[in-house]
C-alpha cells in the first residue's frame, strides 16, 4: 500500500518528525512518499506542487500530521484533495492543546478523516487504523 505521508515540513522539530514515522512506516511493510524528500533540489513551486500533486494520486491513502493550534495549510490542502478524490484520511494529532471544532481538530478536517490518531497512543492507533483499513481492502478484493 502507497502512504502520502503529509505534514508541516518547515523546522528541523517537524522534518526530523516526518521522517521518524516514515521510518516506521517503511519498517512496517508500507511505500511511502514524503514530500520533503521527494522535492529535495527543487525549487519552483509549481515543480513543487506537480511533483506532490502526483504523488498524491499514486497514493492509496492519506497520513496527515495535523499538530498545532491551527493545522498546516498545506496539509489541510492535501487532505481535502485526497477527500475529494475518495482516499481515505489518517489523521494524527499528537498536540494536547483543545484547539477547534471536534477534539482538537477544525471541524472540516475532522469530518473529512477517515481515521482519528490522537494523543500520545496515535502511533498505536495508526498502526491498528492501516492494518484494518489494509484488511478490509484485501477482502473486498477476494
């Protein structure tokens, strides 16, 4: 299964995030396209913007760190792209602050989520969320 692995990628603290679990998620079987190396050396943003939109749609889902008092935009943009387009959304939120609509999360972003990863379990949970959602589509396809 392909992840597109999104989140902020703006400080050391959320890059050095982002490729802790996307070490986690190649350990665990996973393809996984994470912006921030994907796009090393390129410096148009519409290059930029090509090179994620497609890895998007090669994507069969959807990882989206949305930590902060207000989520990234970016982020917010890929999730509801992969809304849009039927993938589902695995929302991880490992900030305690109460910020939003729906436990911590903008209302729009929470509904939009297929899975909810929250707290200081969320890389339990995400583990739980891929497998049953991976489960579920090896069935559908028998």
């Amino acid at each position: 299964m392909k992840i597109y692995l999104a989140g902020p990628l703006f400080t050391k603290a959320e890059q050095e995030f982002n490729s802790k679990l996307d070490e986690i998620l190649r350990m665990l079987g996973y393809i996984v396209f994470l912006p921030q190396d994907e796009c090393k050396g390129l410096d148009d943003s519409i290059d930029i913007f090509e090179k994620c939109l497609a890895g998007l749609d090669i994507s069969n889902v959807v990882v989206a760190i949305l930590d902060g008092s207000d989520a990234d935009s970016g982020t917010c943009w890929e999730v509801g792209y992969a809304y849009a387009k039927n993938k589902p959304v695995f929302a991880i939120r490992t900030d305690f602050r109460q910020s939003g609509d729906t436990f911590g999360f903008n209302a729009m972003l929470f509904h939009s989520s297929s899975y909810i990863c929250t707290g200081s379990n969320y890389l339990k949970r995400l583990k739980e969320s891929l497998k049953t959602y991976s489960d579920q589509k090896e069935k559908a396809t028998l």
